[in-house]
C-alpha cells in the first residue's frame, strides 16, 4: 500500500526494481509491472521536489528487453495527474524512491506554480 496526497491508502502494485547508475552510483526504484504489457513505472521524488520541480514524478521507461535491459531517461520524467488537479488521486513514492540529487530534466512543474509556489 502506498499513501496519497489526499492521505488515502491505495495499492500500487509495486512488482519489481529498476537499477540503473548515475553519476558514479547505482540506484533502485521499485516499481509497478504492467499486467498486459509488463511495462514498468516508477514514482519517484528527488532533491529537486517541492522546490524547483513539484513533490514529486512519474517515470514509464517502457518494457524491458529480453535480457531484462531497459533505458532509464530522466528527461521523460511526468508529472502525475494531482499536479494538475486536487481531485486526482496519486501514490507517493515508495520508501527509497527519493533521489539525492536533483533531476532538473522531464516535466516539472506547472507554469501557474511559478508564481504561486507548488
């Protein structure tokens, strides 16, 4: 189970690990598996998250390859539907989803948030 912004418990399926380096350093995302397709997703924060970006992302790196190979592009970085409304309901990240340092890549935030604050 994996809380949501709106403090309500939902499930989501978190099914496998992504590892991947960056900067020297191997890192873990756990992830969603499609059912259908067995694509991956992942929710991830970073050290960017509430600041320069919103709290946090999603990341669909597609479906691995037969030897279990798969290209993680921080540039494809989501915001997840609540960014854009309070009635969406998304998960958090799961515990150890959070980077630390800052992803100045993807989708961030939204361009009202640069006024408003996010």
């Amino acid at each position: 189970m994996s809380a949501t912004p709106s403090a309500q418990a939902r499930g989501l399926g978190l099914g496998g690990e992504l590892i991947f380096p960056f900067d020297g350093a191997e890192h873990t995302f756990q992830v969603a598996v499609g059912e259908a397709d067995g694509s991956l997703w992942a929710v991830f924060g970073d050290a960017t998250g509430g600041s320069s970006s919103y709290r946090f992302r999603f990341l669909r790196p597609g479906t691995p390859a037969r030897d279990g190979s798969i290209t993680v592009d921080l540039d494809r970085a989501l915001l997840p539907p609540c960014a854009f409304a309070s009635h969406f309901i998304c998960p958090f990240p799961p515990p150890g989803n959070t980077l630390p340092f800052g992803v100045a890549a993807g989708e961030r935030r939204l361009k009202g948030a640069l006024a408003t604050g996010i």
